[in-house]
C-alpha cells in the first residue's frame, strides 16, 4: 500500500515516515504545493494525507484537482485548523476524512486502514477470492488454511492484484504502484516478484489466479 504525505512540517513529515513504515507502508512525501501537485499528477496511491496548510498554495486545491482527474486515490486531511467549515469544505470536496492535529499516529493508522479498506476491499479487512483468503490488519495470507509466507513487495504485489482482480494492469501500474519512479523502466524485478509470487501460492494449493496478457501485462482472476 501506497502512501503520499503532503507536509510542510518536516519533523511531523519524518515522524509519520517512520510509524507507517513500520507498518509495512511505501511512504512519499511533498513539502510544498507544487511538489505536491506534480506527485499527483503522476502517481496513484492508496492514501494521501493532506495538510491543507502549504507553502506555495491551498491544500484544498489539491484536493480539487484530484477530483477534477477523476482519480480515486483516498484523502485524509490532517491540519492544525479545526474549524467546523474546514472540515466541512475539505468533506464535500471529496476528502474521506479529517483528522486535526495533534493526533496519536495509532489513530492516523487506524483512519488510513479504514480508507483503504472502503477503497479497495468495501469495507473489509478480510478478502476472499477463490481460496486465497487476505487479512488485512493482520497482513496474512492463507489458501485453504495454510498460511503463505509472503516478504513485504510480495504481500503488496499480492494486494495490488486482489483490489484490481479482473483488471488488466500494465507493468508500468505495477512498477509505478511498489517502487514509484526509481524502477527506470526494468521490469525485471517485476517480473521476479510475480515468479515468486506465483509459486508460493500454487505450493500452498492456490489456483494459478495471476494471468499473463502478452505484450500488456497481468490480470488477477479466476477465468
């Protein structure tokens, strides 16, 4: 899972870095309002926290222009203002939830948890597809009972497919989604992981979900 921070505060900004990190998140971060923009702009996450106090700009024209590109990445804004038109401006923008600063970084995780999950999983934390069966707050993976050791890029490549299932997804979404823009174009790792991947869940009695498009790329599903 994917995060961008959008925080001047660099302390606030590093603090948040670490926690979510810990918790097996990939973190990117922009200081600034033109910063944050461009990472919008090219990128695609699962959750972006919004202070909507920038340099360079209003935050909440961030968030306009995430709705204006028709893009569903999740918003949690997080902002020392905690007016009552603040929340609600930054909530009929189309933000998913507010949350005012000071705040204990075990509720932000909680909230970012409970976006990505009506995002991506409808609300839930478990995910069922065939046999393969996903906990998301505990981040195990079982097929018919087995638990599927899986490393980190691996569980997030496994997620990735399950919350895009039946989608055909590109290399470059793939890359893009688990390494951002450092990958440079080399898919082999890429295709190294989904090898990897692959195995592990057909040594532990999964179907062979993960399909190769030729020349496209991969489509999780059951057909």
């Amino acid at each position: 899972m994917k995060i961008l921070i959008i925080e001047d505060e660099k302390a606030l900004s590093e603090s948040i870095v670490d926690y979510l990190s810990a918790q097996e998140y990939t973190c990117e971060t922009a200081a600034d309002y033109r910063n944050a923009l461009e990472k919008i702009e090219y990128n695609t996450y699962d959750c972006i926290l919004l202070d909507i106090t920038l340099p360079g700009g209003d935050g909440l024209k961030i968030l306009e222009q995430i709705k204006e590109d028709n893009k569903t990445d999740g918003v949690l804004i997080i902002s020392a203002k905690n007016s009552l038109d603040d929340k609600i401006t930054g909530l009929n923008l189309g933000a998913d939830d507010y949350l005012s600063k000071p705040f204990h970084l075990s509720e932000l995780n909680a909230r970012i948890a409970a976006i990505i999950r009506r995002k991506n999983f409808d609300g839930n934390s478990i995910i069922k597809f065939g046999n393969l069966c996903v906990d998301t707050q505990r981040k195990s993976v079982t097929v018919e009972n087995n638990t599927v050791e899986l490393t980190k890029k691996e569980y997030e490549l496994l997620l990735y497919f399950v919350s895009n299932k039946k989608r055909l997804i590109s290399k470059d979404a793939i890359a893009e989604h688990l390494w951002g823009n450092e990958m440079g174009g080399n898919f082999d790792f890429i295709y190294t992981h989904i090898k990897n991947l692959r195995k592990k869940l057909i040594d532990a009695g999964d179907a062979d979900y993960i399909k190769s498009v030729y020349g496209m790329g991969y489509k999780f599903t059951d057909q």
